[in-house]
C-alpha cells in the first residue's frame, strides 16, 4: 500500500513538475512573460509600404498656401474674378 502510493505520488509530482516547466507563460521578477517559442516563427504579414513615404510634404508642395488644411477651396486656373474686385487691364 505504502509502494503504491509512493509511486503514485512521485508520478504525479512527476506531471506537475513537467507542466509547470513546459508552460506557455514564464514568472520573471514578479512579471508574466511569453513563452520564447514565438520568436522562432517568422512574421506572416507585412503590410504594403505607401507609394510615396512623406505624403504630407506632397500635399504642402501641392499646396503651398495652405487653402485645403484650413477648409477653403482651391483657386481654380483661369477663374473669373470675385465681384467686388477690378478685373486686370489686357484681359
């Protein structure tokens, strides 16, 4: 009976022994860390880079006065003049 139990409790601390090592999660100072298995896996996404990186400095180079930031529209080329104005002599 005494064999037996012994076996049985040595076989258990055994298992236990085995679980708490072989775990996903690993105790470090007080902190809950992953496992390191998950840096023998390579990235399966890489998301797609923009055509052209400083997008902001496009749109600045596009519009240098800065009418679209501030909520104005742009001025069209070859607008008719705004009322109120005189309209250039030649033209």
């Amino acid at each position: 009976m005494y064999r037996s139990f012994k076996c049985i409790a040595g076989c258990a601390g055994l298992g236990l022994a085995l679980a708490a090592l072989s775990g996903c999660q690993t105790h470090v100072g007080g902190m809950t860390l992953p496992s390191p298995h998950y840096l023998k896996h390579r990235p399966q996404y890489f998301p797609p880079d923009p055509a052209f990186p400083l997008q902001r400095e496009v749109d600045s180079m596009q519009d240098p006065d800065g009418q679209f930031r501030r909520g104005g529209a742009a001025p069209a080329i070859g607008a008719a003049p705004v009322a109120g104005q005189p309209v250039p002599a030649g033209k």
